[in-house]
C-alpha cells in the first residue's frame, strides 16, 4: 500500500469514530433521560421462581404505554409492555 492510500483510509477511519462517537453521546444523553422518567420500587408481589430474592419492579413511559422491567437478585429480568 502506498503512503497516500494509508492515509486516505485512515482519514475514512477517523471519520467512522467521528460518527460512531457523536452515535454514543447521544445514546448516553437519551438513556439519562429515560432515567430521569423512569420509576423503581420493591415490589410487594412474592418472587415465585425464587421466593428469596428482592424483586423489583420498573416502569419507564414511553409514547405508547408504559415499559415495565421486572429484575431480581439473580439478574433475571422480564420486559412487559402495558
């Protein structure tokens, strides 16, 4: 390869990262929002599969509903769209 194809591609490169950069700031600026709106609380209803585990329950809103995230100790997780 000759120098200037090395640098043509490592400008392409450079480019890339740019953009895949610019992609994760906003990733993180729209997952700090979705945080900001999002409620959690221990939920009162037993964990059937492990009935000694916390169970939480979260629910983030969204345009059509709610999204609801069930989680417990042992990092099991159920999506639920209500």
């Amino acid at each position: 390869m000759s120098i200037d194809m090395l640098r043509a591609e490592l400008m392409s490169l450079k480019e890339l990262v740019s953009a895949q950069s610019s992609e994760i700031t906003l990733m993180k600026m729209q997952i700090a929002d979705m945080q900001k709106v999002a409620t959690c609380e221990q939920s009162d209803t037993p964990n059937l599969g492990h009935p000694n585990k916390a169970h939480v329950l979260c629910r983030l809103k969204g345009k059509d509903g709610f999204l609801e995230v069930n989680a417990d100790d042992s990092n099991h997780f159920r999506l639920k769209r209500t």
